[in-house]
C-alpha cells in the first residue's frame, strides 16, 4: 500500500491543500482526501504534484519496505 507524505510536504513548503487543489484544478475535498491517504493520486498526478513543489517524485511516498 502507498501513502503519500503530501501533507507533510505540504507543511514544509508552506502550501496549502486549496493551493494543490487551484495549481491542479482539482477540488479542496480531492487534495484534502490525497492529505489524509483516504485515497491516492494517480502517478501522472503525483509527477505534476512533485514538479510543483520542485521535489523529486519519490519525496511524495513512503517506503513500504
């Protein structure tokens, strides 16, 4: 199972959820629910989320080792 550090990311960059959701136009309770790994973005999503925050893809999971 992935689960995505997006909130923590977030955090660190000083981003909010609105401003994920606006840079993708996605809605709030979408990048809300990638947040709380009630679901997970797709891996195109992820790589646009990753080019946004100007990290590398991999930053965004946690290993499941």
């Amino acid at each position: 199972m992935k689960i995505n550090r997006l909130k923590i990311i977030l955090a660190e960059k000083s981003k909010t959820n609105k401003w994920l959701a606006e840079k993708l136009s996605k809605s709030e309770v979408t990048v809300s629910r990638w947040v709380t790994n009630e679901v997970q973005p797709s891996v195109e999503t992820l790589a646009e989320i990753a080019q946004l925050l100007k990290i590398d893809v991999r930053e965004l999971l946690n290993s499941t080792k």
